[in-house]
C-alpha cells in the first residue's frame, strides 16, 4: 500500500511553509507532538514524539485503504484514486467536545481561526521539531474566562457550550473515557448544549468511527457532489442520509471519512 495521506481536518494541525504540518495533543497524561511531512513520492512521513508526562500511548492513527471500497463506481472511483489516508485519533475527549462545540453553525474557516485563536490565547504553548503549537485550553481554564473574555476572542456564541462541556468533563471525563461510541454519543448528547451533530463530530474524531459522524451534514452533502456530480444527490438531509447510507453500506465509515478526506484535500489543493 503507498504512504498515505494524513487527513488534516481537525483545526490543531498548523501548516509551515516548508509543508510540514503539526499538531500536539494530549494522550493518556502526556503531551504529544505529531509532525506530517510530505513525501516526494506522496503520502506523508509522521514522526510522534512525547513532549512531556511519563506515559507511552501515543496518538493513535489509523489508516484507510480505499483499495477495498465496494459500491458505485462513481463515488469510490476518485476516492480510489487519491490513495490511502491516515488520520490521527482526538483520544481526549475534552479536547473534540470542545472542538466541536466552536465548529457549531459556522463556516469551517471561521472556526478554525477561532480555535486557533482560542489556543493561542488560553492553550499550552509546546515547540515542536516544526515550529510551535497550542494545546486546546483545559476545562479550568474555560471555567476561568469571564464573558468579556469571550467577546474579545469572538467567541460569546460558544461560552454557554464550552462551560457546559467543561463542567461536564471535569465530572464525566474518567467514565467517558472506558465507553464505547455509541455510549459516549449518548453521554456527551446529554449535556446542556450539546446537539446531535455536536455529539456525533466529537465521538467520530475520538475514534475514526465516521459511522457515527453527522453523515447527511452540509460538508458529506457538498463534497458528495463535488466527488460525483453524476449521481442525482437529493438537497433534503433526511433524504441524503438515506441514500448515503443505503450507498454506503456496510462502509459507511470508510465512505464518510474517504469523502470528507477528499473535500479537505480538494478544496485547499494539498494532500491534507
């Protein structure tokens, strides 16, 4: 199989110029760098490597072989084509909660300056082989921020939702961390605040599992028909996620996190 492709979706990667890209995140205690470099041949190199804390489970990446896709050809042919993609796992929950809360009912741009902005300000500064990078702030932290604060960061829409996911985690984090994903879904559901797409986009970035991703979102639905503009794609979402599941299959995960891939790396024109 050739060297995949990392998926870059989550807004903690940082792009350098010489196209390496970063991230660091916390795995079982420690802090972790995560580094992407792209190959000549395609595909990226990753080098893991503990920042800090005396633990040894790194991030986990799993990796996506589109090679095994079986279904309409005009969906898996060019997701065929872009070869395998990797992507690394969120395994604190607190971080894609959070992460998910700031992505709420904006555009993606938007979000992913405001969470940068967000760690920059209020996250742990790490340097790392290729530059520095911001943790996501710790629930105290976000306890913390008055409203003011908030505002100045153009974050006021998402104080309710991070407080709330704040204070549930410092509760709930230890048992969060020993359930499955249909469980957490249903956990982090019941916070206040917390919507199903809110939920969804946390337990999917948790585990790849992107069968439990918000799969008839505005993002699968556009890139679906960016991917294969000759299927007759339904504008409804409870239509769409009807046919993409029914498509989908018993791939539905592999589908949704092969198109999503496909879209992030199209839409920027890098292998992201």
């Amino acid at each position: 199989m050739p060297q995949p492709n990392m998926m870059l979706d989550h807004p903690g990667w940082l792009r350098g110029d010489d196209g390496r890209a970063r991230r660091v995140l916390r795995s079982a205690g420690s802090v972790w760098s995560v580094i992407c470099t792209p190959e000549p041949a395609g595909g990226h190199l990753v080098d893991v490597v503990r920042l800090a804390g005396d633990t040894d489970v790194a991030p986990v990446a799993d990796t996506i072989d589109p090679r095994t896709l079986v279904g309409d050809v005009a969906v898996c042919e060019p997701l065929r084509a872009d070869g395998p993609v990797a992507r690394v796992r969120t395994s604190d929950v607190w971080e894609a909660l959070g992460t998910a809360v700031t992505r709420q009912v904006i555009k993606a741009a938007t979000a992913r300056e405001n969470y940068r902005r967000f760690c920059e300000t209020y996250g742990e500064r790490y340097d790392t082989a290729a530059g520095p990078a911001w943790l996501f702030p710790s629930p105290e932290t976000v306890l913390a921020l008055s409203d003011d604060e908030f505002a100045v960061l153009r974050m006021k829409f998402f104080r309710g939702g991070l407080r709330s996911a704040a204070e549930a985690s410092l509760k709930a984090a230890d048992d969060w961390a020993g359930m499955t994903g249909e469980q957490l879904i249903a956990a982090v559901q019941s916070v206040r605040r917390i919507g199903p797409w809110t939920a969804g986009a946390t337990v999917a970035d948790v585990t790849n599992d992107y069968s439990l991703y918000p799969f008839a979102d505005l993002a699968v639905r556009t890139w679906a028909g960016k991917l294969a503009p000759s299927v007759s794609w339904p504008k409804p979402e409870p239509e769409f996620g009807r046919l993409w599941q029914a498509m989908a299959g018993g791939q539905l995960s592999e589908w949704t996190l092969l198109t999503l891939a496909w879209g992030v790396r199209h839409a920027t024109g890098v292998a992201l």
